[in-house]
C-alpha cells in the first residue's frame, strides 16, 4: 500500500512578488536555501524560492504513476514527522557541453538513453538520518506494467536491467519498479544528464576528490589523474564519476564505490556552513538545478524543495550514508550482470521502512573501487545522558558496502590504458 501524505495547512501562491535587493537578505533567511544530494554519478537536488525559479523549475515536470498524495507546501519546514523519499536518475543523455567533450561517444549514443545511476535517497521523520542506496546499472530486476509519458501501457517484464527502464518507459517506471522492490513509496523524483553533472559540480566550485594506488588512466573516460588530492569540475568531474576501467577490478560494482567518495564529499561540501551562508553559491546552485533536472510533478515546487534542503540542517555526517544494493553474479550471465541479494536487502529496506538510523559493518567498496582514509575524520557525536536511552541502530549485513559522510575514502587507482 502507498503512504498518502496529509496537510491542512494553507497553500503558498506561487507568483509572490519578487523581493527588492534590500530585502534579498532577509528573504534569503526567512525562506531558506536549496539543496539536497545527488546525482549521476552523483548529484544533488537543491532549492530555493525565487521567481525566476518559479517559473522554470517545473518545466516538463514528469507524472510519478504511482506516487503518494503530497499535501501542497506551505510556509516553513517540511513536517518532523513526515519521512520522505526521492529517486535520482542518471541519464547517458548527450547535451551541448558534454558533446564537445566526449565527441564520438555522444555522436554514436544511437540506442536508446540509459538510465546509468540511479540512486535513492531516504530521509527519515525526525531525528533526521539519510540514506543513499545505489543500484547498479546492471541489477537484473522484474518489472511491472507501467504507464508511459504519452498514456500508452509498457508491459511488465519478468527480468530486465535496471538501465534499460528509462529507455522502456521512463522515470515512472523506474520509480514503479524501485518502490516494488524496497517497499518505500517514492515520493519525488529527478532526471539529471551528463551536461546538468557539469553544470552542477560547477555551481559549487567544484569537488576534492582522492585518489589512490597508481592513479587513474582511463582515455575511455577522458582521465588522468596522479595519486593525492585533486579539485574536479566541469569535464574532469564527468569523467572522475563515468570513469571505469581506472579504478578497482573495472567493473561498473567498483565504479559505484568511486561514485560514492565523490557524492559524499560533494554532500559534505555543499552541507558545510561555507556553502550555505554564502548567498551567491545558493543563487548559483538554484539557477543550475532549474536548468539541469527534470523533477517529477511532486518535485516541481521551488518551495517543496526548498522544504526538503532544509529538513537535512543538522543532520549528523555519521546518519548520511551512502550504500550499494546488495547483489550476486547473474547465473545467466556471470561477467556482465547482477541479481538481487534479497536476503540481505530485507535488513536495509526494514530499517529505512522503520526510519532506524543504519550501522555499516561492511567494507567500504566493492571490487576494490575505493580504501578507506586512516584515520577518518570525525564530528562531535552526541552521546545519550544516564537518563537517556542508547541510540538504537540497525547493522546492515557485511554484503552490503558503503561509507557515511563522515568517513573519507579514496579511488584506488589502477592505471588502466
């Protein structure tokens, strides 16, 4: 059954007046700033309220077949004690920047779009905690009737990649198929392409990312990296995040893993208070995710997002945490493909269903795609007083790899030419 979200609160006209430049700051903190993390190989879903937005963040707004009802926005924070999920989906969709940058790759992209990273995030009822769980493009999964863009019906399939469904029937399906399979109803969704990467690491300056072992030589990707720590943006991120045959074993499994040390840091980055209390680095991240995302109707409200960004002040760098969806080797196809690990899934899906803060007791990649940084860098944690009970948390199964916030890793490197 599906969640149905209530509020009887008033809604926010969306055509307010435009706040004059005296008032900007005040508008700035009475509203609240954007953000929210994602995307292809890593990304991020941010908001802010200004008319500009307004007026584009909707446009092509996709309708999420299956989605819960969610009350109209309204004027402060998304209620405490509603949780909320949103699914972020990655295209190898080819724009006018990234064309210019991977050439041949983009000319030839004639079968079809691929929906490459797809990532789900969950955002408990507060005390907030957040959990990004990655699934692989090539995770073989059933999957439903689903109703296309254009009203037509996609028959379901009994076993099919996940990075076929975009092409199958869209956003929807693939919201359709990752609720049937988590038990969580997705409540918002975004689409995000190669060139909305580019632009969007760039709104924030750009990432530090890490890299180990021999560095990184990838001409498929585009990239060459020596060992140590390097600033990417623009082209370098894309190609950092698409790289695969520069980390780990060069499988995509350990690709997720290098995906994942960048989306924390970027999370670590665009959470920090430098970012935030900078208006100009929130203007710019506003502007970029309207131009760069299509969101799902639900997501199509500036104040929604808005709303959301917000509900993640203060969450701990140890309750942000990002995992890979457990998996075995495909019997059918052992080299290429991956099958669900339903086993090890259930612990997952139950504490995200239960809004239980996880602890990983895995390593922190899979194929070797990242190591992790000794020691890692840690915040002030709180602890519970003799008259508070211990914090309760669920430990996730050893199959299941991933890292908080709070840990730094590295790409392991292996110099492939």
């Amino acid at each position: 059954m599906r969640r149905a979200h209530h509020d009887d609160r008033p809604p926010v006209a969306r055509h307010a007046n435009l706040p004059t430049p005296s008032r900007l700051s005040g508008a700035l903190k009475l509203i609240g700033v954007a953000l929210a993390v994602v995307v292809v190989s890593a990304v991020a879903v941010a908001g802010f309220v200004i008319a500009d937005v307004l007026n584009r963040v909707g446009d092509g707004a996709v309708v999420l077949e299956d989605a819960p009802d969610v009350a109209p926005p309204s004027l402060g924070e998304y209620p405490a004690d509603r949780a909320f999920t949103i699914l972020i989906v990655g295209t190898d969709e080819c724009g006018e920047v990234s064309t210019s940058l991977l050439g041949e790759r983009c000319e030839k992209a004639d079968d079809g779009v691929r929906n490459d990273v797809n990532l789900l995030m969950h955002v408990s009822a507060a005390p907030r905690n957040v959990t990004v769980v990655s699934l692989p493009r090539d995770l073989m999964v059933e999957v439903p009737e689903c109703t296309r863009a254009d009203g037509s019906t996609a028959s379901p399939m009994a076993k099919a990649s996940m990075n076929s469904l975009f092409d199958h029937a869209g956003v929807s399906c693939i919201a359709k198929t990752v609720g049937d399979l988590s038990g969580l109803p997705i409540d918002f969704a975004a689409k995000i392409s190669f060139d909305g990467v580019i632009a969007l690491t760039d709104a924030v300056g750009g990432v530090e990312v890490c890299v180990a072992g021999d560095g990184i030589r990838d001409r498929q990707a585009g990239i060459d990296l020596t060992p140590g720590t390097h600033t990417v943006s623009g082209a370098s991120a894309l190609a950092f995040i698409r790289t695969r045959h520069g980390v780990g074993d060069e499988s995509d499994l350990a690709r997720i893993s290098n995906q994942q040390q960048y989306m924390s840091r970027l999370a670590r980055k665009i959470l920090s208070a430098e970012t935030l209390s900078d208006p100009s680095t929130v203007l710019r991240l506003a502007n970029t995710v309207a131009d760069n995302i299509v969101p799902s109707q639900e997501l199509s409200n500036p104040l929604t997002m808005a709303q959301l960004a917000l509900s993640l002040k203060g969450v701990r760098f140890s309750d942000f945490v990002f995992v890979q969806y457990p998996n075995f080797p495909d019997p059918d196809a052992p080299t290429t493909k991956v099958v669900p690990d339903y086993d090890a899934a259930a612990t997952l899906w139950d504490a995200l269903i239960a809004g239980t803060p996880i602890q990983l007791s895995g390593d922190v990649a899979t194929n070797r795609g990242v190591e992790l940084v000794t020691p890692a860098p840690t915040e002030p944690t709180a602890t519970a007083t003799p008259t508070e009970a211990p914090e309760v948390r669920a430990t996730l199964p050893p199959e299941i790899s991933g890292q908080s916030v709070e840990q730094e890793t590295c790409a392991v490197g292996n110099l492939a030419r």
